[in-house]
C-alpha cells in the first residue's frame, strides 16, 4: 500500500511508524513517498502496489492521471484523504464542483474528521467508503511530560515570571496573522486591567514574533502588572514537550482566539480548555471543541474576550468542569487511535 504526499511533515512521521506496524500486523506494507510532478506515479513502486492513497488536492497535479489509470482499472484503487471542504477560504463554484467530482472518483475517502465525513457525504460518497480518522499528532511525549511535571517546576516558573495562581494562561503555536496576534495582545491587557496581576504566556514562532516580543518588552499601551512596571506578556520560545506540559501545569486557560487546529489535542492532553473565537480559518480540528463543555467560543472583540476569561477564572467550579471533560476528550485522539482506523480503511480498500 502506497501513500503519495506532496510534502512529509515532521509532525506525520511517528503517525506513519504506528500505521506502518498497524498494517504489518495484518499482512500488508506501507511505502511513504513524496510526489514530484507525476514521477513516482508512474514507476514500478505505484505500479507494483494494491492500494494507492493520495491527498485531495486539486493541485495535486499527480492526482488525475492516477484517478484515470485507476477508473480505467490500469492501476490499484485510488483513495483520497482530506478534510472534506477547504476552512481557510471559500473556493469558488467551479472549484468547489471539481473537488466534489475528484472525491467521487475515488474508491474511498479518509476523512480527517466528522466534519469532513459530512462534507464528503453531501458530494455524493456513499457512507460505506468513508473512514474518519479523528486527525491528531502523536500525543504521547506531552502525555508523558505532563504525567513528570513536579510541584518545584510550577514553583519555580511561577517565581521566574512572578505568575499568580488563577490568573495565568497560555498561549502556543503559530505567531501569525491566522492566530490573531494583536487581537490576542490586545485582550491580554484589557485582562490585566480587570484582573491586577494577569500574565500570558506566549510560546511560539512566527512572522509577528516581533510583536510579542515588543509588548513583553514594556507595558506598552496597556496597565502595567502590580505597579512592578513589567508586561502582562511574557515572550517564550517555542516549547519542548516537557516545558509545554510545565506551562500548562501552571497556567488556568489556553488562549488561543485566532486559528485553532491539532491545539486542541493538546488542550485536551493537558486538561487545558481553550478559549477562542468563531475565526473563519479555524482548521479542521476546531470542531473536537463544544462551546461550555470543553472550550468557551466567544464572540466579539477583546475586550468581550477579555471578559469572558475574567468571568472563567472567577468561576472555579465551571472552570474545573471544563478542564475535566478536556482531560476525558483526550483518549478519543491519539495516533494509536488514527492509525487503527487508518488501517481498518485500508482493508475495505484493498477489498475493492
């Protein structure tokens, strides 16, 4: 069985190293390439085997012939994986047809998610050729430096950024314009000044690193924190698993009201409820998150966000629900998981 992608990411890797034992245990091999303009669909490797699964992009320009040779039964079956309907913009018509089209020539749809499950429906594939991978990282390094994080630890990170129990959070990943950076900066000292004492923790890269950096550099526009002339923004690097499960041992919330995508796996791992917004370019992961159940989704500008995490925090009780059912959330997504299902869809399509 041959997977094509136009780019491996680092993040795939120990998803693939699970699948590839997955399908070893039942028989069958896996071979992991990179398409580049059509070369490897033609070789023996594609040639020589049973199943060949590539993504659901229309610019993929190796798709088509081998969506053609497949449909001509001059190849193995064919199936797509994707997120169903794009989330981070709207394609137009013709775009949005064509798509619909190329998930119906394929023999079987890998979903990343319900929601894509839904969407691959609504063009026309039947049920019983789509699988939902429940799309996730592998979680179990942050599992396991959360299960290591020592009391001395928080101590210690807490008397480094004079941070106060109840009035921390976090932030982390991608420092763009996706992630809504200045809106983020922004509600983070309209919070300082309704709760003296508040601190984000910002870890991450990105092109807008500089603004980060600008505001943990001074108070800025905003209060300063306990008269002490310091930023409520601390400016971190991006984190190691053990230093992301530190911060968010100490920290009360995620902040994250720009994109959310597999941050939300890691909200669960760390029994961390995100507090976002209802942004356009969340990614396909945005929809593991249940408004007052395990994340608060609020609308508006910051400072409607900044009171919605000052509400949050004054409210232990409703607080620790949240966390709770984050931390249950998190056995549902893990790569054990994505890749059993991943497999049990490998069979149905070597079936065909």
């Amino acid at each position: 069985m041959t997977v094509v992608q136009r780019a491996v990411p680092s993040h795939r890797a120990p998803f693939f190293r699970h699948l590839s034992r997955e399908l070893g245990a039942r028989g069958a091999e896996l071979v992991v390439t990179r398409g580049a303009r059509g070369a490897p669909l033609g070789g023996p490797l594609v040639r020589g085997s049973d199943a060949l699964i590539m993504e659901h992009a229309l610019s993929g320009a190796e798709l088509y012939p081998a969506l053609l040779r497949s449909g001509l039964g001059q190849g193995p079956p064919l199936a797509l994986w994707g997120a169903g309907e794009p989330r981070a913009y709207r394609p137009a018509p013709l775009a949005r047809a064509a798509r619909a089209r190329l998930a119906l020539l394929g023999h079987r749809y890998f979903a990343h998610t319900e929601g894509g499950r839904r969407d691959a429906l609504r063009w026309g594939v039947p049920d019983h050729r789509i699988t939902v991978l429940r799309n996730t990282t592998d979680t179990a390094p942050l599992r396991t430096a959360r299960d290591a994080v020592r009391a001395e630890d928080m101590r210690e990170l807490r008397a480094r950024h004079g941070l106060k129990p109840g009035r921390t959070a976090l932030f982390t990943g991608r420092l763009d314009a996706a992630g809504r950076i200045p809106y983020l900066l922004a509600a983070t000292h309209a919070l300082a000044k309704l709760l003296p004492g508040f601190t984000l923790l910002v870890a991450g890269e990105g092109e807008l690193r500089g603004l980060v950096e600008a505001a943990a550099a001074g108070p800025g526009p905003g209060p300063r924190r306990g008269g002490d002339g310091r930023s409520p923004v601390v400016a971190l690097a991006p984190p190691t698993p053990r230093e992301l499960a530190t911060y968010g041992a100490t920290a009360d919330v995620l902040l994250s009201p720009g994109r959310v995508g597999l941050t939300a796996v890691d909200s669960f791992v760390l029994g961390l409820p995100i507090v976002t917004t209802p942004w356009p370019l969340h990614g396909a992961e945005f929809e593991y998150l249940e408004d007052g159940r395990n994340a608060v989704v609020v609308r508006g500008g910051p400072d409607a966000y900044a009171q919605a995490v000052a509400a949050l925090l004054a409210a232990p009780a409703r607080l620790a629900m949240l966390r709770t059912a984050c931390r249950a959330e998190a056995a549902s997504y893990t790569v054990e998981g994505m890749s059993r299902r991943f497999a049990d869809g490998v069979e149905h399509l070597l079936g065909t």
